[in-house]
C-alpha cells in the first residue's frame, strides 16, 4: 500500500484561504442559510446528505439565470439512479452563462500552435460575432433544439465559436479530434445521426502536417443524414471539399446580435464516447443544466477559478477535459488554447506558453509531468512562472514522485491539484480543495456532492483500505442517457450491475484517514495475486524510478487450473539493454517498495507501451489478448495513438509466457 507523507508539501496560507471562492461559500452558507460549518469535511457531508439543499444552494450562489423558475430541485426514480430529474421546469442556456462574463477588459481566448508561434488573441466582442454568425448559419440551415451538429476541428478558437453556437441555438454538440482513424469517428457520428459537420482539411503533430480531406470525403459519404458540411481550410488556405461551405464565408452571415435558446435543464448538451477500445463507443448523452452547474462548482470552487484568471489544460478536441477546460469561461477566465504535440519541439514548449500567456491554472495529463521529470525538465530553472497559482493533473495516477518534481522543478508554492473523474460526468469525482492541504501522492478531497466511496469485496464501505470506487447518490452531470440505448440497457451495465442502485466507476481507490484519496489504477486491470488485490498504479511508481525503464505495463492473468500469471512488460531507455542484472533489480525494487507479492513472474522488453489517444494505458485489452481472445475482438486500434504497440503482444508466443530473462 503507498504510504503517504505526514508533512504537507503545500497549504493554504490565511490570505490565500479567506480569499479563496470556496470559503467565501463557507461564509455565504452561513449568512444566507443559518449553516455553521466548522470545515470542509463538514461541508462534504452535508452535499452528500442534502442534496436538495446543496445543490439549490450552488443554483443560487452562482446566481443561474432561468427564463422559467423550477418546481422542484430533484425528483429521484424509484430504484437506482437513472432517470433522476433536476430542477424540474427550469429553461436555461450554458452559452449564455459564458456571455455573462464579456468585457473589454480582458480577452476571451488567447491561442498558440506548432505552426501559430506567436500567440493570437480573440477578444469577448470579436467571440461574440463570430458566435452569432454561426449561430445565425445553423438556424438558417434549419438547425434547432435537439439536432446534432459534429465536430472534427483540432484544439482551435474555431472549435470553441462552433460550439458556442451550437448551443446558443440549442443543438446538441459532439466533437472527434482530427487523429482519430475515420472509422472511428463513423463509430461514433453514426450513432447520433448528425444534420451538421464541422471539417477541418487537416493537422499538424510534432512538425508534420497531416491532411485530412479524402477521410473527409470517406465520412461525408458514411453519414448520409449530413445536410451541411462546414469547411476550414486549416492547413492550406486554397484547400476546398466540394459541396461545402467554407467557415469564412459562414462568418459573413448576417445576424442581429447572439440570441440563446432557453432550453430543458435536462437537454442534451454534448455527446461524448468512451474510448471504444473493447467494442463499440458509448455515446454518453450529458444535460444543459446538469453540466452547467457540476462546472460551476468544480471549476470555481474546487480549482478557484475566478474572473480575470487565465486558464489553460493541454487536450484535443477528443478529450472530455476540452469540454471542461471551454467550461473555464462560465468563471470568467481567458481560455489558453495549444494545438499540436506536448513534446514537439521539446517538453518545454508548454512551460514557454505558460511563461508567455501569464497562465494562472496549468493542466495536463500525469503522463506528461512524468515525461518531463524523465528527461530532466525543470521549468522553474529555465522558465517566469510568477503567474502560475495551480498546476491540474489527470489522465492517470499521478504517483508521488510526480507530485515531488512539481515542487521542485516547478515551482515550490504552487497549489497541486490532482483531478480523477471521466467522460462519466465531464467533471471530477475527487480532485482538489483550496481549504486543504496537499500530501505527496494523495489527491486531496472528494468534491462536494460526490458521495465517492471505497467498497470491499462484501460492497461494504471501507477507509484506509483498497476497494472499488462506488458512488451512492446521485450527480447533476451523470448521463441523461447514452444516446440510442433503449431501455437504458448499456446505461446500466456500464455502471449498476455490480451493486444495485449504486455508481461502480471503475477505479480501485482507498480513502485515507485524512479523507483523501488514492487511485490505484482500472480495477478491471486489477492485479490479484494470492487473494489480495494491487492496484496497476503501485506496480509503474515503484519500475519507473528505475533510471533503465522508461515505461511499464503489468498484466495479471487467470491460467487454468487457478494458476496465476503475472507478466511486466517494459520499455527501455535508449541504449539499454534487459540484462539478468536489470530484471532482479526490477523485482528486488518492487518488493522493497511494495511487496513480494507485486513482483511479476516474468520480465519482457517491449517497444513501446499501447495508450488510448486520451493517454491512458491499455491495460484489459491486452489482458484479454494474452488470455487468447481475438485481438480485433479485444482492441480496436482507431482507439490508440500508437496501435502498432499492439503488434507486441498479438504476435507473441503464449504457450511461452512466464518464461523470460
């Protein structure tokens, strides 16, 4: 089990408390509702408890703009929590929540890009024109409340005007980013029957353009309910597709100023997927309202995002944390927006746009920040960070040694957030707290109105011990439905079939005596090795320290006859070498850090280790591939960023496995 450190490695001064948006919620709650509470644990238990209360509570804190009032808060179904409604009768618009916020005194979006090095600055007048002559195409194009309009623009200003208006006009969004394989995104538009689609005619990623238009022509063609098709000439400006209208000439469309669509709180927002990986992609169907409101809280209250603020979170298109980072705007931030590799033309490329835009809350992948203490990046030496005041990871565990590069070679007072939720809830179940401190390893609260537990293998609730991450009460933002899902059949399977009633997320978690958190890593990759479950996670913190390993991959699998095999799968650094020498130091190195039972029965040298174009590790596709399933049954590779990683294990030896150096 990972031990967690006694001293903090950062807390809140009392100016950086008092002035932090969270205790001045604290305070509100108490002038306006007579509620004294003494802490953030307090406060967590009540959301969890009055869900009704707290969730009015935020409704008027944030002072939400209806153009109807609400019945009632929440209307909770019989059994379970599917079909839960919220704020009954409200009409609302999360578009309009954002236009709240223009001013001349700041600008809206700030953007930068492997080919756009100097940085473009998009102002809230000039957003706001764009956003209503777009918004004034779709409605002349005949799209209205509940119609799909889709998405494939890279991490671009234009990807967020397209999706301002869409929901200025009350249409639902859905977004691929341009690296996805074309079949893909067929897997996923299909399912939604889009009116409306926004191309771009190509790329670029670590210095090389990648054209897109005759993918473009292959997808026009797999998604016959298409009536427009909106073009921006990205890569080349004279690139046209016929039958198209080009994105310049839609902005010259005429409109008499932004007009919002109040709409159901329940309307569908967005369509975002799973990662398909293991078969077809759930179209995860999230409200108006629901989104609006968990964005609200978790962006201002749990990040202490505020007005003025510059906000930024490395992602694509593709990525539920691009919704989440546009959310930025509903605080009143500046959006900072990067299009192109983390790494290309070095890992500091980021830290110089931070340096450069001022940005005040910084957000990446885990895997980014181990990549950079990997290659001995250290940003606070090479880089002002004066402006820098939060540093966001998710993505994956991000591992104590992690959380100890940032305050060295980051910067030493900044306030670490570490964030787990998911496309779920386009938002976080655990993340971060500004009345609280931060402990190496440790993610530092579950988020107000997330009733997150650990439950045992009994389903009992548990502390201080490994279990799986349940959620017993319901979210605003969970889906409303997974798109074309009678019945709510994969709805339910995805999450309540292991507990009645109960959200079983997926994650192997243990709540610390301090009401942290610790992700462990999928439970469905879990490790179980003599009756006692490992977390995946615990098994990469302790290899990757290894100055000859540069990533790992680990593997448990169920043999016949109750045997146990448990393969490590390695990738090393240039030049290295899998000696005997190296593999008993690996093993000597996990039983001292974790424990005889986390070390592997056999050590392979890999190329490279296969992610999921989000950045997480395939882990149970390539269990059920070394357990002898079909590999095109266990993995699609549209789903990867290297799927040639896969090539490794469909092609390996299995009667040979457990015998290696």
């Amino acid at each position: 089990m990972t031990p967690t450190s006694i001293r903090p490695l950062w807390k809140p001064d009392h100016r950086f408390l008092e002035q932090s948006l969270m205790k001045q919620y604290m305070d509100w709650l108490f002038v306006k509702k007579g509620l004294y509470i003494r802490n953030y644990n307090d406060l967590w238990e009540w959301s969890v408890t009055d869900l009704e209360d707290f969730w009015e509570s935020i409704w008027q804190f944030f002072d939400i703009q209806s153009h109807t009032l609400y019945r009632q808060v929440i209307i909770k179904p019989d059994r379970g929590m599917i079909g839960t409604q919220w704020f009954d009768g409200a009409r609302l618009n999360y578009a309009e929540h954002i236009f709240r916020h223009k001013t001349a005194q700041r600008p809206a979006i700030l953007f930068q890009s492997e080919r756009q090095t100097t940085t473009r600055q998009l102002s809230w007048a000039e957003l706001e024109r764009q956003v209503s002559a777009v918004a004034a195409f779709l409605r002349q194009n005949g799209i209205g409340p509940g119609d799909r309009v889709a998405s494939v623009l890279p991490n671009i200003p234009e990807a967020v005007i397209a999706f301002l208006a869409t929901n200025a006009v009350g249409a639902v969004w859905s977004s691929c980013s341009p690296d996805f394989g074309t079949a893909s995104i067929v897997d996923r538009f299909q399912q939604i029957e889009p009116k409306l689609l926004f191309a771009v005619d190509g790329y670029t990623y670590n210095g090389k353009p990648i054209d897109k238009t005759d993918a473009f022509r292959e997808l026009r063609l797999a998604l016959p309910t298409l009536k427009k098709v909106v073009w921006f000439p990205y890569l080349d400006p004279e690139s046209r597709l016929e039958r198209s209208t080009l994105w310049e000439d839609v902005l010259w469309t005429s409109a008499n100023g932004l007009e919002f669509e109040p709409v159901p709180f329940d309307h569908p927002i967005w369509v975002l997927y799973s990662s398909g990986t293991t078969g077809k992609p759930k179209a995860i169907t999230h409200s108006v309202g629901g989104c609006l409101l968990e964005h609200l809280k978790a962006l201002a209250l749990h990040q202490d995002v505020r007005p003025g603020d510059r906000y930024f979170w490395y992602s694509t298109t593709g990525w539920m944390m691009w919704n989440y980072s546009v959310a930025s705007l509903l605080a009143g931030a500046t959006l900072v927006l990067y299009d192109g590799s983390a790494g290309y033309p070095g890992l500091d490329v980021l830290w110089s746009l931070a340096e450069r835009t001022q940005i005040n809350h910084f957000g990446g992948g885990a895997a980014y920040y181990l990549s950079c203490l990997k290659a001995g990046i250290e940003p606070a030496k090479t880089h002002k960070l004066t402006a820098l005041r939060t540093i966001g990871s998710t993505g994956s565990p991000l591992p104590p040694e992690g959380y100890r590069w940032i305050y060295e070679s980051v910067k030493k007072d900044v306030w670490l957030i570490s964030l787990s939720g998911g496309t779920d809830v386009c938002s976080g179940f655990v993340g971060g707290c500004p009345v609280l401190p931060v402990y190496e390893g440790e993610i530092q609260a579950r988020l107000l109105g997330c009733k997150v537990e650990a439950f045992n293998e009994e389903g009992r609730p548990v502390r201080d011990q490994l279990g799986e991450m349940v959620i017993l009460e319901p979210m605003p933002s969970m889906p409303i439905y997974f798109w074309n899902d009678p019945g709510n059949k994969r709805y339910f399977s995805s999450y309540f079939e292991q507990y009645p009633g109960v959200w079983r997320h997926g994650d192997f978690i243990r709540i610390t005596e301090r009401n942290g958190v610790i992700i462990y890593g999928r439970s469905d990759a879990t490790l179980n090795r003599d009756g006692v479950r490992i977390g995946t996670a615990e098994v990469y913190s302790a290899v990757e320290t290894i100055p000859e390993i540069a990533d790992s991959l680990i593997i448990g699998i169920e043999k016949p006859g109750g045997a146990y095999l448990m393969p490590l799968f390695v990738v090393l650094r240039e030049g290295q070498t899998l000696s005997g020498e190296l593999v008993t130091r690996i093993k000597q190195t996990l039983r001292l850090q974790c424990s005889p039972r986390h070390v592997p029965d056999a050590v392979y040298a890999i190329p490279e280790v296969p992610y999921t174009i989000s950045g997480k590790k395939v882990e149970a596709p390539i269990k059920k591939i070394l357990s002898g399933v079909d590999p095109a049954a266990a993995a699609s590779k549209d789903t990867l960023r290297n799927p040639s990683a896969l090539d490794f294990f469909v092609n390996m030896n299995l009667e040979s496995l457990g015998q290696s150096v």
